[in-house]
C-alpha cells in the first residue's frame, strides 16, 4: 500500500478495519495501530525496518495473522505470546536468531521462520498443541526439541537447507505429519542421475504459464535437430523458498525423469545469457489445470477446492491414481515427494488423467530409511483420497474405503506401500 495508508492510520479513517498492511520503511511500530484493537484481524508488517515489536501486542486481542518478514528482528519479539487469538505468524528472512519460549503465541497454528539465522528452538514449541505447520528451512539447526517427539497435530513441517547429521528418529512416528521435506542438510547426498544439456540458443520462449515461489514457467519451443518440440521451461529465481533450495529441486526433477504421470525434467538448461539454471519439462494440454487452490490461513494445511467442483467416482478413483503412480515413481528412485497435494496437481478438468508437481519438497531418502519416510507420502496421498472422495455424489466400494482408513492410519507402520494402493486401485 502506499504511504497513505499510515497517514490514514493516524487520521483515524481506517476505523473498524479488519486487514492493514503497512509497507514504508517503518523504523517503529505504529502505535496508532492499536485504535483498531476490537476489530484488526490480519496485520502485515513485511518489509520494512523494525527491529522489535510492542510488548503489550497483546492488546491487540482479534489479531489472528500477523506477517513482519524481511524486518531485521534479531529475536522474535516476546509480545507476540500475549496474542491469545494469533495463529498464523510468519517472520521470514529477518535474521532471527533467538526464538524465546514466552514469544511464542498458545494458540499458534502455522508459524514460518524461514531463512533466518536459527541455532536451537526452544521447548516450548512442542507444549503447542494447536501446531500444524512449522516452516524451517534454511536456518543452521541441529536438532529439534525433543518436546516435539509425538506432537499429535503437527502435519507439516520443513527442515531443508539447515545443518542435521540425520533427522531426528521420532520424525516418522509423529501421528499427523504428513508433508516433510529435509533436502540440503549434511546428511543429504543423492544427487541428479545424468542428464541432457539443452542449450538456450535452442529454445524460443512463449507465453508465461505460471509462477510459483522458485521460479517461473513459460512454454518454449525446443529446437532438436531437425524436430521442433513444444516444451515447458521452468527459470529458477535462484532464492531460498519455503520448501528449501531450488538446486535441490532441480536434482529431484532429473532424478526423477520422465513419467506420465510427473512432471518431471526433459533436460537441464545450459548457457542462459543471464546465468539463471532452468529445467525443461513436458508440455501439458492447455486445458489442464490445478485440482486446487494452496490452503489459506482458516484452511492452514488443507487445500481449497473450487465449491463447485463435483466428480464421478470413476474420475476421482483416475485422479487418485495417477498422483500415486507418480508418487510410486518417486518412491522407487530413491526419492520423497514432501508436498503430495491438490494444488500441485495438474489434471485435464474431464476424465481425471493427472499429473504430480512441484519437486520444491522433494528430498533424497537417507540411506536405510525409505519406507518409514515414504508412509509420510502415503498419509498425504490418503488425505487427497478422502478429499476426492467427497467431491462424489456415489460412495466408494468398502474396498477403498479400506485403503483410504488404512492409508490415513495414526500408526505410520499400518499404512501400505502406494504401489500397493496401486494394486488396490487396479483390482
């Protein structure tokens, strides 16, 4: 917003506002904020220069979102524990290195600390009981607080780009942790199996097709010798995303390869006049489109699909397994996917052909550790099921509704294989 907002603020006029965000080089928190006590909800504080936060936040009692990313905050300002309604906090890039207990607010429920400076996290993360989403990726972090072992509601959690020597063992016994991605860490070494090299002089770009946070996509034209092949190029920015770092996305996608049922690399750009790395990928039908929409803040780690959106079962039943043949796929390289979801997958709208996305999770199984990991992808694909499900007016047959209990199962060790899902599904 412009800097009309804050002399707004100040003039009163923003009474009984619900959402303000105020981005203009503030150097200290507006006191005037707190005029909207009875009735600011959201409150977006990112980019600016503040270096703490009030300690009486708190005040501040309808507050449920508050964004202040990109501040240089060298601690998480403790005020943010007395926001008793605050569930969403995100305070990504800012430098971060202390998290104290008494900041972190009891009813938290998505809390992201991505690329920050984080050593140790305290204790009391674990005494959360509402947590569902922990965003963690590119901090210097060892270990978690033992106190997390057994959290029964966190469903979500990135470690990538931080310093483990291994992931703490519990990680795969957590009841609910379905979404898991711990790529560039000091134990991750699976690397990209070798690749075609294609250069930028072959390609023409065309239309953009979408942006997601590590990187754009444009369709291309792929001049191969004497054939000129339609492709999908994606341009990584080249920055630290949520999920982790775009070098270990791109050495999943190649890993990967190419399937039906992923989207998956073709070949590794080369020579971009610009440096940029790029990964060349097939070209989906202009019809296909995203299943659904990422969660939102009421929603945090479930996706939100179109309310008009209702499917024959035979359609629901195609979709679910051409997500889990992709997910085989992976599984059987050596690979986790990490953000098994609808929003990353793509499907022509009809007859339920799809594909899985976004490798921006994906991550090289430890030596030794592939099934108890990739049961973590099964109880997301069986959280996709079920919601497949209920976009259908015919009940499933007791069979699947087998499998679907059987894959969402407290117990890791009870739920199946996906390539045994596939045999289900088949049959």
């Amino acid at each position: 917003m412009s800097k009309a907002t804050l002399a707004a603020l100040r003039n009163g006029d923003l009474a009984g506002a619900r959402e303000l965000t105020l981005r203009e080089g503030l150097t200290d928190f507006p006191r005037e904020i707190f005029d909207l006590a009875d009735t600011l909800e959201v409150l977006d504080l990112g980019g600016n220069a503040l270096t703490g936060l009030p300690d009486d936040l708190g005040r501040l009692t309808k507050l449920r979102v508050l964004f202040c990313s990109g501040n240089p905050l060298a601690r998480l300002p403790p005020g943010l524990g007395g926001c008793a309604a605050l569930s969403q906090v995100g305070f990504r890039g800012c430098g971060l290195r202390e998290i104290p207990a008494e900041a972190l607010p009891p009813a938290v429920r998505w809390l992201t600390l991505t690329d920050n400076a984080l050593e140790t996290l305290p204790d009391a993360l674990g005494e959360r009981p509402a947590l569902q989403k922990l965003m963690l990726a590119g901090n210097r972090l060892s270990a978690l607080p033992d106190s997390l072992a057994g959290h029964p509601r966190l469903e979500l959690l990135r470690l990538a780009a931080n310093r483990f020597e291994a992931l703490p063992g519990w990680l795969t016994e957590l009841p609910s942790l379905a979404w898991l991605a711990w790529a560039g860490n000091r134990f991750d070494h699976g690397a990209p199996a070798a690749s075609v090299e294609v250069a930028w002089s072959t390609l023409r770009l065309g239309r953009a097709l979408g942006e997601g946070a590590s990187g754009r996509i444009h369709a291309a034209d792929w001049i191969d010798g004497p054939e000129t092949r339609p492709v999908a190029l994606k341009l990584f920015k080249g920055a630290m995303t949520s999920d982790g770092l775009p070098e270990r996305e791109m050495a999943a996608c190649l890993a990967a390869g190419e399937h039906p049922n992923l989207t998956g690399a073709l070949g590794r750009l080369v020579d971009h006049p610009d440096g940029a790395q790029g990964l060349l990928m097939p070209l989906l039908p202009e019809r296909w489109r995203v299943l659904a929409e990422p969660p939102s803040p009421e929603t945090c780690s479930r996706d939100v699909y179109d309310p008009a959106l209702r499917l024959d079962l035979d359609v629901a039943l195609r979709v679910a397994r051409d997500v889990a043949a992709g997910a085989a796929r992976l599984h059987a390289r050596g690979l986790s996917h990490g953000d098994l979801y609808a929003h990353n997958t793509l499907w022509d709208g009809e007859t339920g052909a799809a594909v899985l996305s976004d490798f921006g999770a994906a991550s090289f199984l430890p030596a030794g550790s592939g099934a108890p990991l990739h049961r973590l992808d099964v109880l997301a694909w069986g959280r996709l099921l079920g919601e497949l499900l209920d976009l259908c007016a015919e009940p499933a047959s007791a069979t699947v509704q087998a499998l679907l209990s059987d894959c969402l199962s407290l117990d890791a060790r009870a739920r199946p294989s996906l390539a045994h899902a596939l045999d289900i599904l088949a049959a």
